[in-house]
C-alpha cells in the first residue's frame, strides 16, 4: 500500500525478518552475474515471453498483497490495538517474503538484452536500490542494525532543564520539538538540543558504522563502487549531482541574505553573549531541534510584525468552519481546475477527525489501498488554517493516486523504496504547489478569510519572509544531509562527526551550541539517518514545488509576481496537472519536467524559487546593506567547537560569548556524564 504524509513506517520486528529469511528463496544466485558496464546483477533469460508472464504476475500479486498491508496498516493507525499490530505485522511478513521472492525472480533475466523498453524499465525498477544481493546472514545483520538505530531514536528520552538530580527524564521527540519551538532561554534550548544529540548518536554509532561497512558491501556486488554511488543511481541521470549542486550554488545569495537578516534579530534577542555579530548561527536558538526551519522563530524576526497577518484560523472559526467543510473546499478547489472529484469510497472510509473512542495515530497521510477503488486521508483535522493547507496537500497526494490509477503497479509506486525516491519528489512538488496557491494572498481573499488589503508592500514582505523561514533557511539542510551521507560511504567512518559539522557550517552556517567530539554522531540526531531513508529527494521535491507552480500559473496566465497566483479555477492548469499525474513513474522524471516546462528545459533548476522571493531578496538586500558580513565568517572558535583533536581546555580558553557561556554552563554535565 502506498501511504503519503507524515505517518510512521512500520519496521518489521526481529523475530519477523528471521521468519521471511527462512522462507527466502535460495535460488537467489542462479544464473546471476555483475555486469560492470550495466552495473546491476543479472541472469542470463532475454525471452520476452518470459519476462512478461512474470511480469502480469508480479502486477496482480503485487496490488493484492498492496491492499492486505494496507489494509491491516490502516486498521492499526486508526485504533492501535495489539491485536490490531499481530495482523498489520503477520501481512508484513508475507509483503516482505513476496519481496525478496519478487528480486529472486527479477535477476533471472538479462534486462539489458530484453527488446521491449517498457519490460526493461520494468526489470531494471525490480533489480535496482535494494540489498537483496547480500548473502542472507548480512541482509539479515543489516536490517537488525537499521531496525535498532530506529529503536534507539524512538525511544530516546532526555531530561527537563534545571533538573539536576536527573529525575523526571521523561521528555520525548513531541515534548522536545515543543520546546526547541517555544522556550525563549538559550540554557534551556543547548541543554534540550545538548541531551537529545548526546542520547541518540553515541550510542548508535557502531551499529552505524557496521551499516556502512555492509551498505557499502551490498552496492559492490551490485556494480557500485559504494552505496552512495547506488543511492544516486535511482536519479537516472548522470549529470545528477551537477545540476543540484548549480541549483543549489543559485540559491545560496538569496540564503544568505536571509540568514543575515535573521542573526541580526536574533543578536537584538539574544544579545552578543550568544550570537556573534558576523558568525555562524548556534543550532539551538533557531526553532527547530535539527536547524531544519526557522519558521517557530517568527515572532521574534518577522518583519512588520503590524501588517495583516495571513493566518486566518480566527476569521474561519468565526464563520463557522468545520473538518467537513475543509474537506469539502479542497474538493472544491481541485473540480474548479477540472480535476475529479473524491470517490464515495473516500468519504466512506477516510478519517478527518479525531476519533473520541480509541487510541489514533494523528499524523496528516493519504493512502492509496492499491485496488483502484479505495483512496483515504487519515487527518486529525482541527479548524485551523494550517489544517487548511494540509487537507489540500493530502487531497492532492489523493488526486496523484487517482490520475496514475491506471499504470501498472511498478508505474504506480516501486515494490522497494529505493525507486519511490522521484515518485515522492513530484508527489510532495505538486501537494506543495497547490499549497502556495491556497496559502496566498489572493486565493484566501478570494475565498472570503482574507479580508485586507491584499496588495499592500509589507502585508506581502511579511508574508514571504514567513515562508522564507520555511523553504529558503531548509534548502542547504536538504541539500546536505546526503552529501554527507555519499561522503561517509565514499571516504569511510573515521570522522564523521566532524564531516557532518563541517557540512553543516560550509552550507547552513550553522554550528553546534556545545561541544562536539568523534564520541558523537550528531547527523544520528536526524531519524533519516538511523531508517536509513534517502532525504536528497526532499531538496528535489523543494525545487520541484517552485518549478511546478510557477508552470500551473503560466498555465493559468498570471500575470504580476508569482507569490500573488492563484490557480483556482484555471482548466489550463488542471490540464497540466492531469497530464503529469497521469504518467506516473512511467516515464524518466527529465520527461516529466519537459512536459511541465512545455518543452523548455528538463533540469531541476532553483530558478523559480528565487523568482517567487524575489520581492523579498530585493528586501532584504535593502535591509542588510550596512551589514559587515552577508553571510557568515568562521573562525578557529567555530571549528574547535566540532574537531575532536581540540581539547576542551583549549577551546574553553579560545571560544567567547555564546558558546563560552554554554560551554562553561554545561561543563559540569559534560564532565559528569
Ligand atoms: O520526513 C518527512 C516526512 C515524511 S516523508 C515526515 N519530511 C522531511 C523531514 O521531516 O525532515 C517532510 C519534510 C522533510
Ligand atoms: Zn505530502
């Protein structure tokens, strides 16, 4: 089954792996070789016949097992029980079993040589992005290291601050997020930011580093000449890391202007003992436990915090709002640009509320049950206008679902999660599109929430600064997450930490609020990192969402800067919608964007964000001209702060302001753990 949105993955147990490597067939190696000009492993059948039958098979067994698991995953996200867990976990079991069967099955043939190019794509998609080549004892050692990393960070729990007796250390991942959001004291935010990276990295960091060593392992057999090398290999292009590294260099001015901006009001909150005037950013004063996005900091560096505000949750309550009625205005909004409407199956089955009765799993998702009939969004709507947008983005995984409904079930979603990486790119590009066309000026004027002046300079700087926060201050953390991924599995484990912290400076300018050693893994901190789940797809989706809007509202004929479009109503747009959803995963992604771009490019290019805040880089600029530094300059302080070979005396005796006074605060916690 096919689930988007910010749901949990279900990992399978260990006990349950030891069962599907018991019935894992061993006819594995048969007939397989590497082919190092194709790269993957490959046997030797190029009989079409052949490779259809297994293919029609594939096909139908595939969707019918989709709906079982997705059945069962369904029932336990919206009432966990242990019964209901037994039987999402026994489908599991038998997906997984039909997994390893299915790549058994697929390196039989000899893709390369089959003639029809669909049945190629096809097999290639069957062989590619998994560790089935792995003798059993090691897939099965990697997947219990995957599964433990994810056990550690699920269930880290770290202590309140000003809780020196070390009681009470019950706070989770939630209550955390919370606080690096809302506390205002930067003891308070090291301390949290200080506990939840000291309790998840150092203690997986050699299961990690024995992921590595049999990842790297997997992608040599498979022709690779590490994992990272195989990672990248899903984009099918090999001009790939060119083209994200320009996008990424185009968009690094309009970063930085940002970044300036915001350290100096954060230097008028927090004063020069913890931001320094021309620096790097301490991680921990930024909103967000991993530095990802600012926008929990907005009211603190928002520009023209008087100007009218585009939340519109107390306007919605006051007319009465309900789930139903968000449900229903999504809808409403995807049939005006000619798009279908939600099945009967949908309204049926979907949960849009909070249930009353029984224990839920709230995160926002879409599923597709994979039999064509049954589409469903689990959402604990609340009538919010953050809710709002949400429905609409899961409304549009839902339409996605609905348009390449008709594609065999490999175009639909790949059976392996390597090759879902683009699919989940143009799904959350297209879901984020049409929430920059309803988290508008325009649009929410038009339908009756926004009741100001839509055109006025500074309601719309505010407005774009707000989304800022968001998408600009989180395109270098996409960008760097895998970076530094392909470097550990390219360069080996010896310093990893200072790897990541150097990354981490070099793009987010960013650096720890405390001190760093090799002991730590702090990218560990991530949860990407121990699920072993790729994260340049997200840079990719980022792009994409610009690229895609921008597209929809040529479509729709907008004219005027590309923030104030809204493509509500336009059929043209819809068309274009239609058109991409429809091919699914059938064809390569650059003839996706060269349908959307109407012929004129094929990359994925950064150039319609930077149009999109373009009023606001001019901004900003203005803002920041009397500015020393626009960007950041670092110095032997901040790279103390993360090479493990620099003693912590040293660096006490070097380091000032800020991370003086952090350091010396939690020295005796350092010292003393
Ligand atoms: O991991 C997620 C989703 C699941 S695909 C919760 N996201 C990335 C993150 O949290 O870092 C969504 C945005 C980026
Ligand atoms: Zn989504």
């Amino acid at each position: 089954m096919v689930k988007l949105g910010t749901g949990e993955d279900y990992a399978l147990s260990k006990t349950l792996l030891v069962i599907v490597l018991y019935f894992w067939d061993t006819r594995r190696y048969v007939g397989a070789e590497v082919v190092a000009d194709e790269r993957l492993v490959q046997g030797t059948n190029v009989n079409l016949g052949d490779a259809l039958q297994f293919l029609r098979e594939f096909d139908v067994e595939a969707s019918r097992i989709c709906f079982s698991v997705g059945t069962t995953q369904w029932s336990y996200a919206t009432n966990i029980t242990d019964f209901n867990r037994r039987r999402m976990v026994e489908e599991q079991t038998l997906k997984a079993k039909f997994d390893k069967l299915t790549w058994n099955r697929a390196i039989t043939f000899d893709w390369t040589r089959i003639p029809d190019p669909m049945v190629r794509r096809h097999l290639k998609f069957l062989v590619t992005g998994n560790r089935g080549s792995l003798p059993d004892e090691k897939y099965n050692e990697i997947y219990h290291l995957i599964s433990e990393m994810k056990d550690i960070y699920t269930h880290t729990k770290v202590c309140p601050y000003e809780n020196f007796e070390n009681i009470n250390c019950e706070l989770e991942l939630e209550d955390i997020s919370k606080i690096m959001e809302e506390s205002r004291n930067p003891l308070e935010l090291a301390h949290i930011w200080k506990e939840w990276h000291d309790k998840t990295g150092p203690p997986m960091k050699n299961k990690f580093m024995r992921y590595v060593e049999i990842a790297n392992q997997a992608s040599k057999i498979n022709g690779f000449q590490d994992a990272g090398e195989e990672m990248r290999y899903i984009y099918e292009d090999p001009n790939f890391e060119n083209e994200i590294s320009e996008s990424f260099r185009r968009l690094q001015p309009l970063y930085k202007e940002l970044f300036t901006y915001v350290r100096r009001r954060l230097l008028n909150q927090y004063g020069s003992s913890v931001i320094r005037p021309d620096g790097p950013l301490p991680a921990h004063v930024l909103g967000n436990l991993w530095a990802q996005e600012w926008s929990k900091i907005g009211d603190i560096v928002t520009p023209y915090p008087s100007a009218a505000k585009m939340d519109v949750t107390d306007e919605m309550r006051r007319q009465g709002f309900t789930p139903l009625r968000m449900f229903q205005m999504s809808e409403e909004f995807f049939t005006s640009l000619g798009l279908k409407s939600m099945p009967h199956e949908f309204w049926r089955h979907s949960m849009i509320e909070r249930p009353v009765d029984r224990k839920v799993q709230c995160t926002a998702s879409a599923w597709d049950f994979c039999n064509r009939l049954d589409y469903r969004i689990k959402q604990c709507t609340e009538v919010k206008l953050s809710d709002l947008i949400t429905t609409h983005h899961e409304m549009a995984h839902i339409q996605y679902y609905l348009y390449y409904a008709g594609q065999p079930f490999l175009y639909r979603d790949g059976a392996n999660p390597g090759n879902y990486i683009l699919m989940t790119s143009f799904h959350e590009g297209i879901a984020n599109a049409i929430s920059l066309s309803v988290y508008n000026p325009t649009h929410l004027h038009l339908v009756g929430l926004f009741n100001n002046d839509t055109s006025n300079y500074e309601t719309n700087i505010r407005f774009l600064f707000e989304l800022a926060l968001k998408k600009v201050a989180y395109a270098p953390f996409a960008y760097l997450v895998d970076l530094w991924r392909y470097e550990i599995f390219r360069n080996g484990v010896s310093n990893m930490n200072s790897d990541w912290w150097q990354l981490r400076i070099k793009f987010q300018g960013i650096v720890p609020p405390v001190l760093r050693s090799e002991q730590h893994l702090d990218a560990a901190a991530k949860r990407h990192i121990p699920a072993d789940i790729p994260y340049m797809k997200y840079y990719v989706a980022l792009l994409l969402e610009f690229q895609i809007f921008e597209a929809l509202c040529n479509a729709a004929g907008h004219t005027g800067p590309l923030h104030n479009c809204d493509i509500y109503r336009s059929r043209e747009a819809g068309r274009i919608l239609s058109d991409i959803m429809n091919i699914g995963k059938s064809k390569h992604w650059k003839d996706v964007v060269k349908l959307l771009t109407k012929g004129k490019s094929d990359r994925i290019s950064a150039d319609s964000m930077i149009k999109y805040f373009q009023p606001l880089f001019n901004w900003l600029k203005v803002q920041n001209k009397n500015e020393n530094i626009v960007g950041w300059m670092t110095n032997q302080e901040d790279a103390a702060l993360f090479q493990h070979l620099v003693s912590a005396e040293n660096n006490l005796k070097h380091s000032s302001s800020i991370i003086r006074s952090v350091i010396i605060t939690l020295l005796p916690i350092l010292i003393l753990k």
